[in-house]
C-alpha cells in the first residue's frame, strides 16, 4: 500500500475529525477481521471481559444485556447485537443465564477470555508497524488535546 504524502502545510489544513472518523473506522475493521480470523467477534471478547472479576468487571457478577449495553456504552458500536453475540457464548458454554437473565462467565469462558485476549499484542504490533513508539504518544497526546479543545471528555 502506499501512503500519499502531503506537505505539512497541506497536512496543516486537513480537518482531524475527516482523519479520526477514517482511521476509526480502518482500525475497528483491520481488528475486527482479525479476530474472526481467530473465530471470534470483537463484541463476544467485550462481554467475556465486562463479566471477569478478572478483567473489567469490578465483582465479576452476572450482568444483564441492558446492563452490559450500559457498561459498553462508550465503545459498543450501533450495529453490534449483544443478544446474538450473547447466545454464541451460551451455545459454547462460555456464560450461563440464571432466572433473573443475568450472564455470568463460566470457568470455560474465563479460560477462553484469556486465550482470546493473547491476539492483542499481534493485533497492536501489526497496526504500530513503522510507527515510532514517541511519535504514537505525540499523536494520542494531540488527540487528547484536540478532544479536550472540542469540550469532550479525555480519559
């Protein structure tokens, strides 16, 4: 692939939320199709993670689906179906429902969390490829800067 080069004072001009919106998108579909590679969807590996002690979740308690959209509110994608993601874990065994239609992560599920979770670092090192370590905390820094200018919230 080749990289159209600007000049900075063309770069200078260049409105970031084009290029945020673009590398979004890149970024979620280069992740998401390496993941399926691996047979898996990147919303089942969210509900794996929102229901471990061991992760995200803060008790590692079963979780209804409303209260897993609410807990993946900031990064849940519109076209993402946590029931149907939900009911392939079922099916595998990797979370159980009880009476109350809360999910909970089964022993199987944990150990496949944490199978699951060994692709990121290929993941990252594929999409950092040629990218300098300081220059990639400039660019998040400037992004940050960008989001708090914009009067949005920066984490």
């Amino acid at each position: 692939m080749t990289i159209q080069q600007m000049s900075d004072a063309e770069l200078a001009g260049q409105p970031a939320a084009y290029w945020t919106g673009v590398a979004y998108e890149a970024l979620i579909a280069f992740t998401r199709a390496r993941q399926a590679e691996k047979g898996y969807t990147q919303p089942q590996f969210w509900l794996l993670r929102n229901l471990s002690a061991n992760d995200i979740s803060p008790d590692g308690e079963g979780m209804t689906l409303p209260e897993l959209r609410g807990a993946m509110a900031s990064y849940i994608r519109p076209e993402d179906d946590l029931a149907a993601e939900a009911a392939v874990l079922l099916e595998r065994g990797w979370l159980t429902r009880d009476a109350e239609s809360r999910l909970w992560l089964t022993e199987e599920g944990e150990r496949a969390r944490v199978d699951l979770k060994r692709n990121t670092p290929a993941i990252l090192a594929a999409l950092h490829e040629g990218i300098d370590e300081a220059d990639y905390v400039t660019t998040l820094k400037v992004l940050q800067r960008l989001i708090h200018n914009a009067g949005g919230p920066v984490a």
